[in-house]
C-alpha cells in the first residue's frame, strides 16, 4: 500500500459531525440523491454565490497555533498604569482552570431552562450579591456588556422612571471625570431618544434646574479623586433628580458604598475580580438599583424560588427581565450577557472572601500612596488628594516627553494628559514595580531615586471620614468557607455538576447555534498576549492584535460580500443597534433627517424592534402569510406609504421560520426603490456562509453573531460578540472610540466602551476561519442543513412541521408544532422538562410561534447524536401518545412530573402511576451516561411573588432541614 505523505487529518473534518458513510444514509432518508441537490432544493438558486469564497488555505490545528502564536509575539505586553477601568488582575489558576478553560461552563447556554443549570445560577447569585453588598444597593442584574453600556442602561432607565413633577425633564448630568469611553458611548445612547447630555464640573451643577432628570458621577473618578457625594446626593432627592454612580468594584470593600447614602443607580465593570484586560473585554459589566425599579432594570436577574417539593431553587426572575420581549416598547435590547466572565467574577469574590479582597484593595492603595510619597520627595507634585488607586502628577511640559521616553524604555505606560501624568496601580503591581515607576521619575530630574522601605514604614490609610466604609459586606458564609484551593475545586465542580452543557448532549437551539468551540480555537485565549493587553495601551505595541482585526475584517468582508467591517460591537443586540445607527447617519450625511421608520416584520427577534426605537426609529410592522414568509404586498404597501420617512427594513435570513424566502432580493429593492436601507439580522448566518451572503441577497448591512456562526462559546449566557459588515456607502460611518483611533472617516459615536468591543476572544472565530478555509467552512454550511433537514424528516412522521420552502425543505433550522398537545393537557413546556430526563437541554421554546419547538442541529452534531436527540422525542410523542389513548392520566404522567430527580427515584415512596425506570431510563441509551436534574420543576411565579435575588440566608436552611 502507498503511503501518503500529506494525509494530515483536516480540521474540517474534526468540526462537522457527519461522515461520509453517515451523509449517504441521511440524504435516503431526506430523499435527495446528493448534497448539492439537497442544497439546490434549499437555497434559492438566484441568491447562490457563483464562486468560492477566497479565503487563505485551511490550516490544520498545529501548523495554526504555531503561526498564530507568531502573530502573538507581536504584541508588545508592558506594564500597564493607564488606568481608566481597566486593571492587571491575577486570575486565580484555580478559576482559570477549571472555569474560563473548561467547556463544562463556557458550553453551556442561557439557564432559560433552570433545573439543568443551577450551578451556573448559583454562581450568578453569588455575583448579584457582591455586587448588591458592594455598592450598597437593594436589587442586581446578573451582569450587563461592559461599564460604559451600563451607564447608558442607567441613563435611559432613569429616563424612563421619571417622577410626575419631572415628566417633561429631557436633562442627563455626566460629571466631566467620567471615564471618556464611558461619555462617548452615553453621547451615542441619547441623542436618539431625546436625552439631553450635559457636561461639566460637579461644582457647577444646578440641581434646581426643572429640565434635570438624572446626573452621573465616576467613584473614584478619572483623576482618581474620591470624592463624598452625600450632600449632592441629598440635594439631588430634594429636587426630584436621581442620581448615578459608576464605581470601582475593589474601591469599594474601602470606600463609602453609593447606596449608603442614597444612589439611586450603582454601574460598573467587574473586570478586576480576576478578569484580564483582554484589549478592551470581554468584562462583565454590573448594574445595581433599588428594588423599586425591579420591573425597568435591563438584563436578567436571577432569583430564589422553590421546586415542586418545595426545596429552594434558582431561576431567571420576571418576565420583563429581558427588556426585548417588550419589543418597540422596550427601552433596552440587551440579549446577550456576559454570564461567563460574571461566573469568574464571583468565584473571585468567594475564593479571595471579604478580608482578602479588602487586603487586595488596602495594598492596591498603599502601592498608590507609596509612589505619591516617594515622587514628592522629589520634589514632584501629587495633585491627588483622596484616591484609591490612581494619583495624578504635576508636569513640567517639557519634562513630559522625557518621562513617557523612559517610562517606555522601561515597558511601562502611564497616562498623560499635557502638563499631568497619571498612575494606577493594581493588584497585580509589586513594590518591584513602584521602584521601577519612581525611578523614571528620578532619572527625568536627574537625580536619584529614595530608599523605598523607609517611606514604605509609613504608608497607612488614611481617607476622610465619610468616605470611610462602615458597612459590612460578603458575611454569607459562601464567601468564607472556600478560601482553601482544596474547598475551592470542590466547590466548583459542585456547581459544574448541576449544569448540562455541551459536554454532556446536543443542545439544539433553534436561533442559537451551539456549535463545536473547538479546543485549538480556545487555547489562544488565555495566551498573555492577548489577555494582559490595556485597550488603550500605545498603537504600535499593539501589532499583533492589529494584523489579527486586518484578516479577521478582510474575511468577514469576504463571507459577507460587503466592503467593510467594525469589530467593535460586543453582542449581537449592539450589532443591530450599531447597524441602524450606521444607516441613521447616512441618512442624515444627505439631509434625509425625517428618515426614521424602520419596517420589521411580525416574526422578527424582540431585539429588532428594541434596538430601533434605541435608535431613534418609528417601527412599522409587517405581516407574514400563512407560510411564514414576509408577505410582500403588505410589504410593498408600507413601503409606499413611509417612502418619504423609511430609513430600513430589518430582515433575517433565511427567515426566522427557518425558510430561505425566494423573494429576498425583490423584498430588498421594494426598500431601495422607497429610499431606505436593509438590515440583515445576521442571526442565522450558519446558513448562508460560503453559499449565498448578505450582499449578494442585496442587503447593506448585517450583525454576525461570533457567539453563535464564528464558534465564539455561548458561556452560559454570554460573552458575544456582533460585529457589523457594510456596503462601501456605509463604510465612512462605521462606530469610532474617543481614546483610539477606530471607525470610519465620519463614524458614530462608540458602541461600545473599548476600540474593538471583546478583542481577546476574537482569536476564536480567527482560529475558526483560519483553519475551516473556503471550502470548510461551505461545507459546514451544508451539513447544517443537511442536519436539520433529516431532523425534520424523521420527526414529520409524528409531529407536524411548520414551515418548509417551496420545494419542502427547512435551511438549518426548523419548528415542531406542539399546540395539538393541549387537547390532553400537554403544553410545550412540558416537553421540555420531559426531555431532561433523556439527557437533553430543550430546544427554543415558543419562539417564534408560541407553543412550538424550534430546532436547529447544527453541523457539528453526528448521525449518532442527532439518532438519539430523534428518538428521545420521538419516545416523548409516544407517551403522549398514551394520554391521548387514555392509558395515562393527563395530570399524573411522566411529562407533567418531569423532570424527575435522582432524590425522587431513590425515594421509599413512590406513588407514581409508572415505574421508576420509565421516570429516569426512559431509553437504554441514558444509563449509560445518565443526567440527573438536580431539583423538580421550578414554581417560577413563586419567585416572582417572593423576589430574592441574593445568596439564600443560611437560617432558610436550618429551618428546611428541620
């Protein structure tokens, strides 16, 4: 037998799931004679790309990180002093370990469905009360995108809650020490909605003025000054004005919390609880207010509840959590968190417990305090008076550029600012680094520097009064009984186990694509690289980042057909709202101002509608017909009728029916014709790649969802990211960054609070493209379709399938319509708990049509997999089947009780109509790697009747084991 040499195996051939033995089977049972004739009879052939796509070579996953460790060594790691949110941290390895590189927790999704996912809740419980306890405030979200769109959250919601005597207030106060890239993204947030920014000193702030509605200050501000609100806090309530915080979350295990002397809204990053810089993210960012406003907050918040037997459990509280679901009437999008880095932020806070996060702080601080007193006796001067970790230097100008000379020579950056030079030190700063800083100093003067240990004799802390925290905080005892790494491990694993995740099953998600996260992909994240890098450090130490956005835009350009991409939104939400704001400014670029109405069709993600009232939109529904598709006589009227005043069509593709509409061009050149835009909601881009694009459909922009086509994982709730592809006409608009050079010639104001939204992760879907190649990633796209497709054929003998093409095919996704079950008193939710039982996480459920399953593969699941999901459901339509025969009761049957828990089958009483062994091996494959829901279903309007959204009190336990 000859050898061959170059029979590397292809990483292609790692990511899709199906063999080639396995796709012949699937395409007799789809009954198409070969894929590319499954493919004709899905996409329309007119929108079909006629060439490949031409993208580099794929690489295999050595030969990648090899090369890309190359591109690696071309960042530039200094010390980092600049300060302004961003902090080294030491991530405990314990948590790096067994958290941030461990797929059992960044596999796993949104905890929609809550008895398979209480250890991530846990842990997101665990952040909301570090976050709650720090600032002092009644009420947390379980983490929001990053601190400057906390902010805007703030600014907007309390914009929304207004009292009666300031209902016609327009006013939004932003103190000028607020960190820039925070102003930048509250300049883009407001003027659409008709917020009034003003800027200024606190000292000039009027808080009589009748058109004031909210004022936001930094603690401890740009500067690095700490500064006692209380008074201006107390005025604020006088006159009807709420108030607004952004905060240091380490700052404040020393600092006075704002809700102890009445803030109404506390925002911030956690990104210094063990989170790396990253270039900008991703971070997870916090928002605290009072419990009075728990209805208005954005994002999600976790909360206690109790299961069917009574034992406490964790969900996701409220229904209006998720601002979206109140569509055009939401005044947030926020979809995707940042669950993932919110889960490390708190296992930070429980490993390190409130004396060693307050040690971390108090040396963080005397670190500051060491440089101030050894620079002045150099006779420099500290213009700081109260800080925490950041002292500001008076400078000669001349004296300037000899200083940032040396700092540089030594790797280190500072922050300057004319004739002032800035320092903030961090946690993982030494007393090592203070001799290096203040020898620059000295060396700038010429002389030489000080005996530090002397001066280190007499560092104490010493802060007025009333900035001096007097309230406890983190006393639950989950905060200190894990401060060994031995108690730690367990203690995660414990909640790792709780979890189902892609390690375990096929989560087939319809919308979500929760597909392979490839190892090789991961690795790189974690590099130093990319992790230790401030996202405003120099441009030229920065090369490596640089060359991987270059490829990485190009690409995306390529997969898209479009001539230009911004990496920086870091969610899909924000990518739509970047989209729109694109075209907003288009419009207005021609004088076209009165263009604000945004046509979105019935069907559309609730996140569409938000994000275009977010932008300033009027949203004007369109129906779909009876096939899902957008019906284009309605279309076409509306058109018509708003030509004068259309901005956009907001579009996804294929539909979210999971049909590739054949009218899709002519749907874009209606909106042509009438002067607007088309949007392409890129939420189901895994079906397009390499065969059709956006611009070839004649789209003029999209989001994609890295988090969802790029393989960025889903991390139980988030990170993301969305970046925008656009048009050549569009380009000049794309979104800036006030600290970096970013964006088009005439760009918006940032999205987003870094240059390049959540750049550390971006390595993923550039490892993802670069070793798929052209062809990879085409056949990807084909074997989600072909996936979905003998899904659907082996689940249409049993249960009725919504919505096909014309020729009866599903793209990559598809909808099971369950709503026939009602008549014995089966509901989809049901369904989805009985599932659990088999092993599997439930589907998207009752979107987009209530009562429905909607399913989507993915192509990185094999015939196996996709064998069992198939006959776990098909096993649940024959146990409805026996209600419907009346051999089971309709309310005493296996789908009303699940799931069913490993404490139920264990039980002596068991007085269920059918045995233990239907409840938890319902198939012979799930004994041999069984899944245990760890509580009974969730009572979630119990929860939202007793909101508890903090650790549970240790006295609830004692009274339940008694």
């Amino acid at each position: 037998m000859k050898i061959n040499l170059s029979n590397a195996l292809k990483f292609e051939h790692r990511h899709n799931g199906p063999t080639d033995t396995a796709i012949a089977e699937m395409l007799e049972k789809i009954g198409a004679s070969t894929l590319e004739e499954l493919i004709n009879q899905t996409v329309p052939q007119a929108i079909q790309l006629d060439r490949p796509l031409d993208l580099p070579a794929a690489k295999l996953e050595s030969e990648f990180l090899k090369d890309f460790k190359r591109l690696a060594s071309k960042n530039k790691v200094f010390k980092s002093f600049i300060g302004l949110g961003y902090y080294d941290t030491l991530v405990p390895s314990v948590i790096l370990r067994n958290v941030l590189e461990n797929p059992g927790w960044y596999t796993a999704y949104t905890p929609y469905q809550a008895e398979i996912a209480q250890g991530r809740l846990e842990a997101l419980i665990n952040f909301q009360t570090v976050v709650m306890e720090l600032t002092g405030m009644e009420l947390a979200n379980a983490s929001l995108l990053d601190e400057g769109t906390a902010a805007a959250e703030a600014m907007n919601m309390l914009f929304a809650v207004k009292p009666r005597e300031k209902k016609k207030a327009t006013k939004f106060f932003v103190d000028e020490k607020v960190f820039p890239q925070t102003k930048a993204v509250l300049e883009t947030r407001a003027e659409p909605v008709g917020v009034d920014l003003v800027f200024g000193s606190i000292d000039e702030l009027d808080l009589t003025d009748e058109d004031l509605y909210g004022v936001l200050f930094q603690y401890p501000d740009a500067d690095g000054e700490a500064r006692d609100y209380s008074a201006i806090v107390a005025a604020a309530k006088e006159n009807n004005v709420s108030t607004a915080f952004a905060a240091d979350l380490l700052a404040l295990t020393l600092l006075t919390a704002p809700g102890d002397i009445g803030a109404d809204v506390v925002v911030g990053s956690s990104q210094r609880f063990g989170v790396p810089m990253g270039y900008g993210g991703p971070h997870a960012g916090f928002f605290a207010t009072k419990e009075a406003y728990k209805r208005q907050i954005p994002g999600r918040i976790i909360g206690v509840s109790q299961d069917r037997e009574g034992n406490k459990a964790y969900r996701m509280a409220l229904q209006t959590r998720e601002q979206h679901i109140k569509r055009e009437k939401a005044t947030s999008n926020i979809c995707t968190a940042q669950v993932l880095l919110a889960v490390m932020a708190s296992f930070y806070a429980v490993y390190h417990g409130p004396k060693g996060l307050k040690n971390i702080a108090l040396r963080t601080h005397g670190l500051a305090k060491l440089t101030a007193k050894a620079l002045e006796s150099l006779g420099y001067q500290v213009l700081s008076e109260n800080y925490f970790d950041t002292i500001k230097v008076g400078i000669e100008a001349k004296k300037l550029n000899a200083i940032q000379s040396l700092a540089l020579s030594s790797e280190m950056n500072f922050r300057y600012d004319y004739d002032q030079v800035f320092l903030s030190f961090d946690e993982a700063k030494t007393l090592a680094d203070v001799k290096a800083v203040v020898e620059v100093f000295a060396k700038a003067k010429g002389v030489e520097a000080p005996d530090l240990s002397a001066l280190a004799d007499a560092v104490e802390f010493e802060l007025p009064e009333a900035l001096v925290r007097k309230s406890e905080y983190l006393a639950h005892p989950v905060f200190n009984n894990f401060q060994s790494e031995h108690e730690m491990l367990r203690y995660i694993k414990r909640l790792e186990n709780k979890d189902l995740s892609l390690v375990h099953s096929m989560i087939s998600l319809g919308s979500c694509t929760m597909k392979l996260n490839a190892t090789a992909e991961m690795i790189p994240v974690t590099w130093p690289e990319f992790g230790q890098m401030h996202p405003f450090a120099p441009t030229d130490q920065t090369a490596g980042y640089q060359e991987l956005f270059a490829h990485l835009r190009h690409w995306l350009n390529e997969i898209t057909g479009f001539a230009d991409t911004s990496l920086q939104p870091n969610s899909g939400a924000q990518g739509e709202f970047a989209g729109l704001m694109v075209i907003r400014a288009y419009h207005q670029s021609r004088g076209d101002h009165h263009r604000n109405v945004a046509l979105i069709p019935t069907s559309a993600h609730g996140t569409n509608p938000a994000s275009a009232v977010m932008a300033g939109m009027k949203v004007v529904l369109v129906k779909c017909d009876e096939k899902g598709n957008i019906d284009l006589d309605d279309l076409r009227e509306k058109a018509t009728a708003h030509s004068n005043e259309l901005a956009a069509l907001l579009v996804t593709y294929p539909s979210t029916h999971g049909v590739f509409e054949v009218a899709i061009q002519e749907i874009c050149q209606v909106i042509h014709e009438n002067g607007g835009q088309v949007y392409m909601d890129g939420a189901n881009m895994n079906a397009q790649v390499g065969l059709t694009s956006p611009g070839r459909i004649g789209a003029d922009v999209c989001h994609l969802n890295l988090h969802k086509t790029f393989c960025i994982p889903h991390g139980g709730g988030g990170p993301g990211m969305g970046p925008i592809c656009v048009a050549s006409h569009l380009a000049p608009f794309l979104p800036g960054n006030p600290v970096v050079k970013a964006g088009g010639e005439h760009a918006v104001s940032s999205i987003s609070a870094a240059p390049y939204g959540s750049a550390s992760i971006l390595p993923i879907s550039y490892a993802y493209i670069a070793m798929m190649g052209g062809d990879g990633l085409e056949n990807a796209t084909k074997m989600a379709i072909l996936n979905a497709n003998y899904i659907k054929e082996r689940l249409a003998e049993h249960f009725p399938i919504l919505y096909t093409g014309t020729q009866g095919r599903a793209a990559h996704e598809m909808i099971v319509d369950c709503r026939g079950f009602k008549e014995v008193g089966i509901e989809v939710e049901d369904i989805a708990k009985r599932l659990m039982d088999y092993g599997y996480h439930a589907p998207t459920v009752s979107f987009p049509v209530a009562g429905t399953l909607m399913i989507e593969p993915t192509e990185s699941e094999t015939k196996v997999e996709l064998d069992r999901f198939c006959d776990a459901l098909l096993s649940i339509r024959a146990e409805i089947q026996e209600i419907q025969d009346g051999e089971a009761d309709q309310e005493n049957n296996v789908l009303k009780n699940a799931p069913h828990t490993a404490s139920m089958a264990l039980s002596d009483n068991w007085d269920l109509p059918y045995s233990r062994e239907k409840a938890v091996y319902p198939l012979s494959y799930v004994k041999e790697n069984k899944f245990w829901p760890s509580v009974r279903r969730i009572d979630s309007a119990f929860g939202d009747r007793n909101l508890m959204c903090s650790c549970i009190p240790v006295e609830e336990y004692a009274s339940e084991e008694a």
